[in-house]
C-alpha cells in the first residue's frame, strides 16, 4: 500500500477469534466432540485468551483511547477513504479474487479489514490535528529530499534475450532486415515474462536493470535497436520506443505531497510518546 504504517503495530486477528475473546463466542456449551467427549465453548475461550489475550486487550484498549481522543478533537474517517484504502489493497494483492482468497486463508473478513483500516487512519488523524507544521519547514524538506520529488530519467524499453551469442546474431541481422521486433520477442525471445507482450519491459530507470542493459538502453535514441548486449541472463537486444528526459520538481507543483510525507514522519516519530502520554491520562483497569 502507498501509505506508510511503521507507527504503530495493528494486530488483525481472525474475526470469530476477536469476537471469542471480546466475550462473543457461540451461545453452544460446546464446540467439538471427540467420541462423545465435549470440548466446551469455555475450554477455548481460555485457551485463546491465554495465547492471544494480552495483545488484543492491549490493542482494545489503545483503539478506545483513539476513539475518544478522535472525539475531543473533532476527527473522524470517511467512508470513502477507507474504500480508497481497501482497493489499493485489492491491486496489491493483484486483485480482489486474489486478496479474497488471502483473507480466507487467514480467516480474515473484508469487514475486519476495513476495521483495521478505520483504526489506523483515525490513529492518524488524531495525532495530525495535534502536529503544526509551517510553510518553512515543507520548503526546506523538499530541498532536503529535492532528487525525490523530480522526474527521474527514463526509457521505455523491449528486448529479445537470447541464450547464446550465435542465435542472437542470427535474430539481429532478421531485425535490421525490418522484420517486426514484437514477432520476433514472441518466437525467439526466452524471457517467459515479456516475450508473450513483444519483449516489452515498459518505463526502466536507473537502477533497475543489468549495469551493461542500462549503459546500452539509455544511450539509444527513440526507435534505436541495440546491438547484442550480454548479462548475466544471456543475450539481449534491445529497442527504446520512447524517452523521459530528467526534469527539477517544481516546489509550488509538489507542495501537498511534500506536506503529506513530512507529516506522516512526524505521525511516526511522535506515535509512541503520544500513547504513553495518553495512556497516563487515562484511568485503565484491566480485570
């Protein structure tokens, strides 16, 4: 997910284990036999609770203080932006089949997941209305961080890796000759994850790739076709289809993203001390 979540531990736990330790078990005496003998519903309540009882309590009682700290300074998390969250957790797990047979898995729920969710971002924002941060400090950490924020030098590349230097020389001269490059990734090419796609790699930067690919890729002008470059993968060649030139960031066109990220630095440094602070203001009895 593209945001940073280093500042504080969220425990997801399967939902029926939350609901057993929460004291919402099933209304049945029991929850298993084994040739007629009963495992009682008591039986593994105590044993959750002594596995797990200590971390979720801990947890529960963090996430009140959240939620009346979030009532005192008027904060709150809508739904969208817990939705806007959740399906950037959906493409990170390449999709929602995908992140539904993860949850399963775990015995997890959507619903508990996006609990979590509203959790952490109300933490957030909580701790934010308490942070000030003025006009001269995000200009100077966008100085500080300049490289960061700007265009990186870019191309978009494909390539035919060849196992041996003979084949690849014989694949050159047949791309020189004008046959199409993207026919040829996909007869010759034994890079299983491009050659299907034509041999596309899509936008590299520096430091993506092979120190030999990048040198030869990035001296290409747009439409240029490499001779044979070895890696340690094999034999490549190699066609730029198009170039991004480096380009400064522009302090007026990045401020927000700057102020976002030096905040969320300030989340993270500040989240400890904030909930011990919290914790002493608050009368806590643990039965």
């Amino acid at each position: 997910m593209t945001t940073n979540k280093k500042f504080f531990r969220m425990l997801i736990l399967p939902a029926a284990l939350l609901m057993v330790l929460a004291g919402c078990g099933a209304n049945n005496d029991y929850v298993a036999k084994v040739d007629g003998e009963k495992i009682l519903q008591t039986e593994l309540d105590d044993a959750l609770r002594e596995q797990y009882g200590a971390d979720v309590l801990d947890t529960l009682i963090t996430n009140k203080i959240v939620e009346l700290e979030a009532k005192k300074v008027g904060v709150s998390v809508s739904d969208d932006s817990i939705e806007e969250e959740y399906k950037e957790l959906e493409e990170s797990y390449g999709g929602e089949e995908s992140l539904q047979a993860a949850l399963e898995a775990n015995g997890l729920t959507e619903q508990s997941v996006k609990e979590n969710i509203r959790m952490y971002q109300l933490t957030k924002n909580v701790i934010a209305a308490s942070i000030d941060l003025s006009d001269e400090e995000v200009a100077q950490y966008f100085e500080n961080n300049k490289d960061s924020y700007g265009q990186k030098e870019e191309v978009v590349a494909s390539h035919i890796l060849l196992e041996d230097e003979a084949t690849a020389k014989d694949v050159l001269v047949k791309v020189k000759a004008g046959e199409d490059f993207s026919d040829l990734a996909k007869t010759y090419s034994i890079d299983s994850a491009t050659s299907e796609n034509g041999g596309e790699l899509g936008y590299i930067s520096r430091g993506q790739m092979d120190e030999q690919f990048e040198e030869a890729a990035f001296a290409l002008e747009k439409g240029g076709i490499s001779d044979i470059v070895q890696t340690y993968e094999g034999f490549h060649i190699i066609k730029v289809t198009d170039k991004v030139p480096a380009e400064e960031a522009v302090f007026e066109d990045v401020k927000d993203d700057v102020y976002t990220t030096l905040l969320e630095e300030h989340i993270n440094e500040e989240y400890e001390s904030w909930l011990a602070e919290k914790q002493e203001q608050y009368k806590i009895e643990k039965m």
